[in-house]
C-alpha cells in the first residue's frame, strides 16, 4: 500500500475519534495543545549482531527541551554502552519532519521512564531512508547508514512543555489522549476520546478506559485540558514507532491503560542527569512475599497489608540494621504499607516505594515475628545497590560469535557464589555461529579459558586474542559454571 494512501486511512481513522461525543471544538482545543510537545525519539542500537534504529514517541516536560520517553523504548536488556546517536525527531505541517540531535539523561526506574534533552546546535532533515525499521526488539539485521542533510537552526529553540498534575479522576469520567502516527504517517498526531471504567492499584497503579488510548507514551487530559497521565504499555502494545510489521496497531487495537502523573511526578522533579547513572537504593531482601488472607488473620492483621522477609543477604542495610529471614513488615516509617490489588503486589510496591528514596536516607521499618509478638521498629539506612548488568562492560570474540561481560553482583548472589568469585559472563551467542555450535549458552559462566583461571573481563579479553594470534586455527577450551555444574566446551574455529 502506497505510504500517503495509508498515512491518509491513519489520519481518517484518528480524526474519527471526535464523532463519539466530545465537543469538536474541545478535541480542536486539546489537539492544539498537546500537538507541539509530542515528539519522537530515535536511537541505534548497535550490538555485536549490527545496527537497529528504534523510534518511539516522548513528550516535552520542560521548557529547556527536556522530553520523557516511555522506559519501554529503552529496553532495560540493552546495555547502556550499546545505545548511540540519540535524535529528537519534530513534525510540522509544512515542511519535513526535522532531527535534532540529542543527549540521553538515562533510564529513571523509578517511575519505568527515560528522557533525553536535544543539543541546541543542530538539525537533520529526517526525510531520508535509512536502517532496517521491522521495529523487531531483537537485533539480527544490519542496516545502511543514513544519509542526512546538517542544516543549522535558530541556537535557541522556544519548547512547549506539557505540565503533568495530580488529578483525580472519577469512573465514567471523559478522558482524553493525543499522540503521534507512525513513521508512514510523519507522525502526525491524532485526538483518542475515552472514558475511565477502572482505577487499579499495583506496582505501578493504572486506569482502565472503556475504549481506547492514543499510542503508548501519549498524554492523557481531562475536560479541562490539566494533563492527568501517561498512556503506559502492555502486552501486544507496539512501543516503536517505526514497526513495519503492525503498523496499524496502536490504531485499530488502541491502548486501555495510563499511569496516573502522581506515580511519575517526582521522576519529573528529579529527572537522571547526562552521564550519571542514577543512584537507586536497596535494602539487601531480594525475596519478599506479601502475606495472605489466613496467613494475616492467624497474625492478628486481618485487613492490614503485611510482607514477610525472605532471605537476607549479608553485610547489607537489612542485615546491618537487623532485619531477619521471617520477620512480618506491617509499617514503613511508620505508615501502613501501600495495598494492592492482590497480596502478591505487594513486594513490588514496597520496593517501588523505597526505589523512590535517597541513598543514604533512614527507613524505618514496623516488624512483628508471630502471633501477638509486639510490634518492633528497626532503622535501616538505604545504600547504594550494586552494578547492574545494563552498566557490565561487554567484550565480543567475533572469530567464535560469543560476548562476554564482566560480573556483577547478582552473577554472584543467584549463582550462590562467594562474592569475590571470578569469571566472566556469557551474554550473548551469535546464531549459527561455532559458540552455539558448541553448545555455549548466555549465561554460562566461564572460570578457565584453555587451562588458565579467568579473573576478569580484560584479562579474558587479553588471554583470548593472545592465543588466537599464536594458534589461529587451534580450538579454544572452556570450563563452565551452568545451572550448578561445571561443564568443559570445546569451540572450533570456521576453517
């Protein structure tokens, strides 16, 4: 189908929206509104395996440009070194859409949000074709590089930010939403009516409509115009905006749900800074589990949200403070916990709520240890959780098609090795290639390369190619940590 008859059919379809009921000049009203601080954001991602350029949709927050994109975009299984040449994509009626060029301020899981900030200096037409856009979240095809026209634009930019409040909202409450057509389309934006049938409590809380959203990352208003939330993602939902498979489908099966601004309001306050991580604070119980129905009433807390402590890893803030594997938390900082729909939210909400705190800020925490045992506070100090595996330097052994990265805590913890355990990590195997061939898999753990003790990734790095330069055409002989077992794999190289 030619690309302006199916561009033509999206905004047909989007513009259709209206004839439910919303007054036209509302939906006009709102559209003009929301139409100039929705944008979209693209990235490559490069990996061992090629070049993919993803787009989604982002929203200007601020008056500086800075723009929230939903996490979603940004998979949190692409490591941060393989995410390059950020860009800002702005539409206009016309002319071409144009790309700015932007820094990304990272990934904030706080609140499952990202946001970057164009660079003032320059634009790129964005007219022109380029990489492979399937829009598939998994890397395999290499695509050819750009051609972009560098035009230089005004040195400061006039942005319009949308500004997000908390706002309540009741059921059967018009809600609305605007957001931006896929890359056939130029990204038009287009006006979603709906109305709330639901509001959910969870990890992260949500509302259901009757209807439909506009596209994931789009803002949704009420009548009056205050924006209330971010359409959020979920299952069978496209995030890319250049998905060639399902370009139709943020259309014909629109989104159901938003997140309301209070669970993202303080992402916005205290957005990630350029080239520094966020800090994100832990308590050391990696396995929580929320108490049920009988389990609470045998307690004595019928009615009352309670989660019980797992296993405590050692020499961290909980075990420093004191808490024990058993104990029954009823109150954080001395308010009862945050309830969710079902029992089993309930870890996920508790540590969502301390992912929100500082590193270095006191927690205290209201535990019991059985039936009518009182009530006993313990002070936990936040500290800084560990390197996360988004952030593990990576190495690739090109000869073989297997990556490598370094170890980070959780290699240890999960593998239920002693923390100065030394390895590296398989992260990635190339298809058809002689590693798969050999039966490596992505996370085995590699302890010897050809006889000798791996200590690290550089070491590994340097070992590997130093035997490669002496025996070119020899195999390489590893020995494996898998699932609790130690296994030797033998690798030939391609003859």
């Amino acid at each position: 189908m030619p690309k302006v008859l199916i561009a033509a059919i999206l905004t047909v379809l989007s513009l259709a929206a209206p004839s439910r009921g919303v007054a036209p000049d509302l939906a006009e009203k709102l559209y003009a509104q929301a139409a100039p601080s929705l944008v979209a954001v693209k990235y490559t991602w490069e990996s061992e395996l090629g070049r993919r350029e993803l787009i989604g949709s982002g929203v200007v927050v601020s008056e500086d440009g800075l723009i929230m994109a939903p996490m979603a975009v940004f998979d949190q299984r692409i490591p941060d070194a393989q995410m390059k040449e950020f860009t800002i994509i702005v539409a206009h009626e016309d002319r071409d859409a144009e790309e700015l060029d932007a820094d990304f301020y990272g990934r904030d899981e706080r609140s499952s949000l990202a946001f970057l900030k164009p660079k003032a200096q320059q634009s790129k037409s964005a007219d022109a074709k380029g990489d492979d856009k399937s829009g598939d979240k998994a890397p395999g095809k290499s695509g050819d590089a750009k051609s972009t026209e560098t035009k230089p634009t005004e040195a400061k930019r006039t942005w319009k930010p949308i500004k997000f409040e908390e706002v309540p909202v009741q059921i059967g409450q018009p809600v609305y939403s605007i957001g931006i057509l896929p890359e056939m389309a130029n990204y038009k934006p287009y006006f979603m009516e709906s109305a709330v049938s639901a509001k959910l409590r969870g990890e992260t809380p949500q509302v259901l409509v009757n209807s439909g959203l506009a596209s994931v990352g789009s803002p949704v208003f009420n009548a009056e115009g205050k924006a209330l939330g971010v359409v959020a993602w979920s299952p069978g939902q496209p995030v890319f905006l250049n998905d060639q498979q399902n370009p139709l489908t943020a259309v014909l099966l629109p989104p159901k749900f938003y997140t309301p601004a209070r669970d993202f309001l303080p992402s916005l306050s205290d957005p990630p800074k350029p080239g520094e991580p966020l800090k994100l604070p832990w308590i050391g119980v990696p396995q929580l589990t929320g108490v049920n129905k009988d389990v609470a009433e045998v307690l004595g807390l019928a009615n009352q949200p309670a989660i019980e402590i797992g296993e405590v890893i050692p020499n961290t803030p909980a075990d420093k403070g004191g808490l024990k594997q058993g104990m029954i938390i009823t109150k954080v900082n001395g308010q009862p916990l945050e309830r969710g729909d079902e029992p089993e939210e309930l870890p996920q909400i508790l540590r969502r709520q301390l992912l929100r705190m500082k590193v270095g800020q006191p927690v205290t925490f209201t535990v019991i240890t059985g039936k009518d045992s009182p009530p006993k506070d313990i002070k936990v100090t936040l500290e800084e959780q560990p390197k996360r595996q988004n952030l593990a330097q990576r190495w690739f052994a090109d000869d073989l098609g297997f990556a490598v990265r370094e170890m980070v805590f959780m290699d240890t913890y999960q593998r239920k090795l002693a923390p100065d355990a030394k390895g590296v990590v398989v992260a990635m195997l190339r298809p058809q290639s002689a590693s798969q061939a050999g039966d490596l898999r992505r996370e085995d753990l590699i302890t010897e390369l050809n006889r000798e003790p791996v200590t690290d990734l550089e070491q590994f790095k340097k070992a590997y190619q130093a035997f490669r330069k002496e025996k070119p055409r020899e195999a390489v002989v590893m020995v494996v940590q898998r699932e609790g077992n130690t296994k030797v794999i033998r690798l030939e190289p391609p003859q």
